[in-house]
C-alpha cells in the first residue's frame, strides 16, 4: 500500500522538533514520503535524510507550498485522503475500509491551525481518540492500525546502521561490522 503523509503549516522556527518527528515515525511506521508544507525547512529535511542515508530507506522528504494542490493531485490520481484529527470518526470503524480500498492513502496531519477546507477535502476524517493529543502518536497509531502491526517486519535498503535487539544493553551493526556493543545499561 503507498502512504504518504502530507504535514500542513510547518513553522521553522517552532516545529522543528515536531516536524522532525512527524518524519520520523512516518519513516518507521512504513510511509514512502512526508510533504512538507509551511515554511520550507531544508536543515530539517537534510537532516531527515542523512537519517534515511544512515538507517535505510526508501523514504524521502519534500516541500510544496501549496498543499491543496497536494491533496487535489492525489485525488485526482485516485488516492484517497485520510485526515487525522480528534475530531474525526474512530479510527477502528474506518480502518477496515481503509484495508480494503488498494487506492494509496494521504495522510494529513495537521500543524498550529487546520484550515476548514482541509475536512472537506479529505475522504476520510479520522480520530484515533477524541481528546487533544500530538499529531505525532495520531499517525503512530493510525499507521500501527491501518498496517495492522506490519511495521515491526519492515525492512530499510542499504542501511549502513542496524539495531540488533538485545535483552539488555545495545548493539548496532554497521555496513562491515560492529560499531556500538554496549552491556546492560
């Protein structure tokens, strides 16, 4: 299944973090791609992908301006538009049809302010809990739910970093042999 997420009203200098982290579980949880939009942010997307570099990809990170242009582009090449906002319909009634429809899925997360426009365009508004909560565990759950677990067996491409599980401690492995074999910490 193709996911994307689309990130609306990135502010450079206050959502760094956050953004970043939108990135990131994107990137763990099994999405191709995050469109940024907002401010446009190239250390923060330089960073996103040295991590992809580092651990593996496919993944990558963009930046448009204009992101109903976004979500009408992604409709109109048959995607559907899955927005994530505690005002939406449970996520556990949707998430059976969502399983069953092959049409690749935008996911939208919204930023400081949703425009109104954004409910009325997606074809899905969804709510994994109708309390306030981060845009960055709605998409981690959201993505856990909709890949129904299928996150844990993903594989990156030509990761020169992997984490071996341990019960204690830490190792990572890089491309050529141990980087980091640490005891119990």
């Amino acid at each position: 299944m193709d996911i994307r997420v689309l990130r609306l009203g990135h502010r450079r200098s206050r959502d760094a973090r956050i953004t970043t982290h939108v990135c990131l579980t994107a990137r763990a949880f099994g999405a191709s791609e995050v469109i940024l939009s907002g401010e446009e942010d190239p250390k923060l997307m330089e960073g996103v992908d040295d991590v992809v570099k580092r651990w593996g990809g496919p993944f990558r990170v963009g930046y448009r301006r204009n992101w109903q242009g976004v979500i009408e582009s992604w409709k109109q090449m048959g995607g559907e538009v899955v927005h994530l906002t505690m005002y939406g319909l449970p996520a556990r009634d949707v998430i059976p049809d969502l399983r069953e429809s092959p049409a690749g899925k935008l996911v939208v997360v919204g930023g400081a302010r949703v425009p109104g426009k954004v409910y009325r365009l997606a074809d899905y508004n969804v709510g994994v809990t109708n309390q306030p909560h981060s845009e960055v565990s709605s998409l981690a759950v959201f993505l856990h739910m909709l890949l129904d677990g299928g996150e844990f067996d993903l594989k990156f491409e030509n990761p020169m970093i992997e984490v071996v599980p341990q019960a204690h401690g830490k190792k990572l492995i890089e491309r050529g042999g141990d980087i980091n074999a640490q005891g119990d910490r």
